[in-house]
C-alpha cells in the first residue's frame, strides 16, 4: 500500500451466493481505510465461510504477508 492509515476499520458482511445450481451464504471480510485526507478506501477483501476467529485470522496473516512483501519488493 502507498498511503497510511491511521484508522481501520474491519467487518464482515453477509451475501447470498449461487454456485453451480445451489444457493449458500457467504461470509466476505472486508478491511477500510481512513487515509490522512480523511478518505475512505478498501484495503483488504475476502471471502470465507464463515465469520469466525480462524476466518479472521487467516485474513489478518495473509494481509500482513502481502504488506511485508510489498516493502521487501
């Protein structure tokens, strides 16, 4: 990421998904951030089966993964 966000914002919101004949909820992960100029942006998205704290932590690992990465580049 290029810009700095003092605030983050996390959630996780509900969907209905139609694959391959059936309809199943969906759980989709969603990370915000308020950059300096006060502007809303999205940081981070996924999708998983759940809203659960092995969900949660498997966005934050791959979130910060792909942080270290980019600074490493």
């Amino acid at each position: 990421m290029e810009d700095e966000y003092p605030y983050v914002f996390v959630d996780g919101v509900w969907h209905k998904r139609s694959w391959g004949g059936s309809v199943e909820n969906v759980s989709i992960l969603v990370a915000i951030g308020i950059n300096r100029e006060g502007h809303r942006e999205v940081i981070g998205v996924t999708e998983g089966m759940k809203e659960d704290r092995a969900s949660w932590e498997q966005f934050f690992r791959v979130f910060c993964q792909i942080e270290v990465d980019a600074f490493s580049t």
